[in-house]
C-alpha cells in the first residue's frame, strides 16, 4: 500500500526535478520539451493523489498525516515550476532580499524530501509493528 505512493510521489519529484533543472538552463541553452515535461509532471501529481488514500487509509495515523504533507509540498511543485518559468522568461529581475522564484522552488523541493525521508521512516515503522503484532519477522 506504501509502496505505490512512494513510487508516485518519487516520480513527481524525479520529474520536477528535470523541470527545474530544464527552466533554470532554459534562458542560456537550447532544452528538451518544457511543455510536455510540465505536463508530466502534472500527471505525476495527480498519479499520487490517487495513490495517497490508500496509505492514509491503511496506514496509522502518523503515516496517514505524513501522506498529507507528502501530498502537500507535491501539488505546490507545479505552480512554483511555473512560477520560476514565468520569472525566468521574464529576465529573473528581483529586488534585493526579495525572495525568487528559484528560492520557493529549493524550499518546496527540501520540504518535500525530509517529507518523504519522515514518511519512509513512519510507514517502515508501521510495518514492523504490523509483522511484530502477527508475529512475523521482517
């Protein structure tokens, strides 16, 4: 049940990673497709929000609140990648101390891995209690 959200959410955050890295090079060199790679990522998102019931509904309540934020920080990913598109089309101009675009991006991008890293731990958690409870072993 974990896994499939995991697998989801990675590929959301594998995808707008490559965007990310896509805009940021996109003003200095010729880049792949932005359009369809957003687009990707747009259906990563929606692939994990249909995996994310699953794990809040099966999982305890740390995981299923783990899943929340998980899922969280991966629908802002898409309107913070077309922010940072706008902004850089637009000649990246900020004032200083302003935030950027690029600084909602890695805080959202950071968020989202200690989100995953906690979620890992919680639902390896879950499991064992479950295996220790049936009288399993991992």
């Amino acid at each position: 049940m974990y896994q499939q959200f995991l697998a989801d959410a990675h590929a959301v955050n594998h995808d707008g990673d490559r965007l990310g890295d896509m805009v940021m090079r996109a003003r200095y060199e010729a880049v792949g497709d932005i359009d369809a790679l957003a687009l990707e990522v747009d259906a990563a998102v929606r692939a994990a929000g249909g995996s994310v019931h699953k794990a809040q509904l099966e999982g305890p309540q740390a995981v299923s609140r783990l899943a929340d934020e998980v899922m969280l920080c991966l629908s802002q990913l898409p309107p913070t990648l077309n922010m940072l598109r706008r902004w850089r089309q637009d000649g990246s101009r900020s004032g200083p101390g302003e935030e950027t675009p690029v600084d909602a991006w890695f805080d959202i991008h950071s968020r989202l891995n200690d989100r995953l890293d906690a979620f890992v731990a919680a639902a390896r958690s879950a499991i064992d209690d479950l295996l220790r409870v049936s009288g399993q072993e991992r």
